[in-house]
C-alpha cells in the first residue's frame, strides 16, 4: 500500500512539473520580444559600433577591413539584446531556444542560446542576449565591397543604411529529460541604421 501512495504521489507530482513547465512554454510563447540593443558590432575585427559610415573609418581601419574582404571574408560578430516582457499572468520560461537571422529578408545565419530564461508574470521583463558570428562574405557574395560593409554598419545601429533584421526564435523547455520545442517560430523585428533618405 505504501509502494503504491509513493509511486501515485511520485506520478502527481511529474504530472505536476509536466504542466507547470508546459504552461511556463506556452506564456514564453506569448511574451512580446523587442530588440533593445546592438553591442560589440565587430567587421574583420575593427570595432565598428560608433562608425556611421565608410568616410569615419581611419585608414587603418578601412585598409583592415578592404584587406579582409579582398582575401576572401568578411566577419561579422555582435549581441543582439533582446527585450522579453511577459504581460501574462503565469510566470515564462525557458530552457534554450533556436534562433535564424534574417537580413532584408534572407537567411543569414543561425544558431542556439542554451541559457535558461525566467520572466516574472504580469509585465516582467528579462533580456535574452543572441551572439552572433558569420561572414558576411561568403552570404552576401555578389554584393560590392561597399555594399556588404554598409550592411555591417548598418548592423550596428550606426550604418547610414537601413538594414531590416528579422530573427525568428523557438523556444523550448526542459520536462524531466526531455526538451519539448515551441511548434514553429515567433518573428522579431526591428529595423536599424538611419531611417532618413
């Protein structure tokens, strides 16, 4: 009899988890995501997060990043800070999350944050940083020099270019061993650089 107490309360208390853990998915799911910043935009190592357009390279700088993408590449690396507020009123969460970047509406890059992320229910807010590294020679081949570098910078946030990013996330979470995905992504955009002709 006791076995069988021990074992039913073991079965409630899974069950318990199970759809704490569902719920917590589902009002991740239904949080509204704001890009909130850009930081440590890197392209062929020149930090370029203050530049605003090729002129406010120095030459160094220009010569590094002309060299780069003459040899071949062209890296781009930066954190994209999320903004994740919760207006439900069940606590969110998350175990990991599958991320795609598009620029201008291709496919740039993807990847995986494996950090957990609570957010507080009824208008909690935590910030969920995506880091990202590609090489924006390789994706955006048949683009000129200028070009490519003008959608680095306009990365940033400095550019003198509107670049649209859009990122798509999925969420998962973690129940016992098993990892359960939000089914399908929920889209992030956000547009960056200088928005005036």
């Amino acid at each position: 009899m006791k076995l069988r107490n021990s074992l039913f309360l073991i079965f409630l208390l899974l069950n318990f988890t199970y759809c704490k853990s569902i719920r917590e998915l589902q009002s991740f799911a239904k949080c509204e995501f704001r890009v909130a910043t850009v930081e440590g935009t890197t392209l062929a190592g020149v930090n370029v997060q203050q530049i605003r357009k090729l002129t406010d390279l120095n030459l160094m700088q220009a010569a590094k990043i002309t060299q780069s993408y003459a040899g071949g590449s062209l890296p781009l690396s930066l954190t994209v800070n999320v903004d994740v507020k919760n207006p439900n009123a069940t606590p969110a969460a998350m175990n990991s999350m599958e991320w795609i970047m598009l620029i201008d509406d291709k496919e740039i890059v993807d990847g995986v944050v494996n950090d957990r992320i609570d957010i507080a229910a009824n208008g909690g807010i935590s910030k969920l940083p995506i880091r990202i590294s590609t090489d924006l020679r390789k994706i955006l081949s048949n683009m000129s020099t200028e070009e490519a570098v003008n959608m680095g910078l306009g990365l940033s946030g400095s550019g003198n270019k509107p670049t649209r990013v859009t990122l798509k996330v999925k969420p998962s979470i973690l129940v016992g061993q098993t990892l359960i995905k939000y089914p399908g992504y929920i889209k992030v955009n956000h547009e960056f650089g200088n928005q005036q002709q």
